[in-house]
C-alpha cells in the first residue's frame, strides 16, 4: 500500500494504464508481473467485483473513500472535513462502539 502511495502521489506514476500498473507491482517487489496476474485471474477478479458491488449497493455506500462498520455505520472523510486524524479517530470510536 505505502510503494502505491509513494509511487502515486509523489513520482506520478500513473495508475491508468497496464505499464504504470506494472511499474507498481516490480515497487512493491511482487513475484509475477501484475498485468499478467490480472489476466490469469480473470474471471475470478468479476466474480469479486460483482460481489463487491453488490455489497457497496446494500450498504449504500455513496462516496469512496468510506469505510462500513459491522454492516451497519457507514463513514467518509466528508465527516470530518477532511481531517485525517479525526476520520482516524471516529472510524476507532465506531468501530470500539460497534463492539
């Protein structure tokens, strides 16, 4: 996660196309290139995505980034206007509340 960040934000390495996607994998020091890992996966990565669609759908989870908490809190940064210290700190309160 940290090498995508680093590589987005701070070396603009795009994340739109297969290259830059590959560019990431070699980063993070994965074994196989990502692309052709994608591409012997197919079908399993559209069965993942129409679940994970489904599951976003019945949340009703709106606005990415967000986070969903025992299936029944739903909270974004939009929350905290952005601050990501309290978004840190209200996911913990929801989540130790939610317990």
């Amino acid at each position: 996660m940290e090498v995508s960040m680093i590589a987005t934000q701070d070396k603009g390495i795009s994340t739109t196309s297969w290259a830059g996607i590959d560019r990431l994998g070699r980063a993070s020091k994965l074994p196989v290139s990502l692309p052709a890992l994608v591409k012997a996966n197919n079908a399993q990565i559209m069965k993942d995505v129409e679940l994970y669609v489904s599951v976003r759908h019945n949340l009703q989870v709106l606005n990415t980034p967000a986070v969903a908490v025992a299936g029944t809190y739903v909270v974004t940064p939009e929350f905290t206007k952005g601050d990501a210290a309290l978004f840190s700190q209200l996911v913990n309160g929801i989540i130790s509340m939610a317990r």
